[in-house]
C-alpha cells in the first residue's frame, strides 16, 4: 500500500480537502498520513479520515522519510511559512524527502508562481488526484 503524507498547519483545512478527496476516490487502497504543524491541524485532517496523524517537527521530520508522495501547498518546502509555523528542519526534511512531491500553488507568502491560474483549492485537488494518482 502506497503511503501519501498530507502536511498542512494552521488550521488543516486545505489539508482535510485534500484527505476528504483522495478517501472519496480511492478508499483505503491508500494510506494517508496526516502531518500537522500543531495539533489543530492533525486533528482536522483525522477527522477528514487519515489512517493516523501526528503532529510537530519531528513528527514530520521522521515519517516523510518513509513516504511515497508528500502533498501539500508550496509553503511546505519554505521555511519559517504559514505564519512561522513550517520550520527549518521541516522544509530541509520535505525538500530532501525521496518521495514525490505534489505541491498546490497556495500561499500565504510573499511568493508569485509565474504561469499559474488562479484555480480554486477544488480544482486544485481534481488536478492533483487526476493527473498524480495512481503512484507510480
């Protein structure tokens, strides 16, 4: 079974879109591991029905070395983004992950992607599933 890190923070909204989505298309032939930067958002990305979650630094530092795909907005690999909460150690340890990376165009940051729409966060998770699922 494919294991699919989602990380998000603050409040694991765009996090629980992306589970809710991947747990509607494909069931439990997946496994999400839902990563938090605090507690908050682990617990919302739970009860979008990841198969376990932990939150933190090493949390995240520790479980994305073993994953196949990391998803989550490009915030993930910038440190000190969504307001401090991605932390150095996080950023290093996504970037340097051996898993695919799927990263939503999102940000909070003082950051410009230069072709990109502005799709929504739905359209954005359609794209992702359609275009990045099955793992390969």
């Amino acid at each position: 079974m494919k294991k699919v890190c989602v990380i998000d923070g603050q409040g694991g909204g765009i996090g629980s879109t992306i589970i809710k989505r991947i747990k509607e298309r494909f069931e439990e032939s997946v496994e999400v591991i839902a990563l938090g930067t605090n507690a908050i958002a682990t617990a919302q990305m739970l009860k979008a029905r990841a198969n376990k979650g932990a939150s933190g630094t090493n949390a995240i530092v520790q479980t994305v070395k073993n994953a196949d795909m990391i998803i989550g907005t490009v915030g993930i690999i910038m440190p000190h983004s969504m307001m401090g909460e991605v932390t150095p150690q996080m950023a290093e340890a996504v970037s340097c992950s051996p898993a695919k990376k799927v990263l939503l165009p999102l940000s909070q940051e003082n950051i410009a992607i230069v072709g990109m729409v502005g799709s929504s966060l739905p359209q954005l998770v359609d794209e992702l599933l359609d275009v990045y699922f099955p793992l390969s």
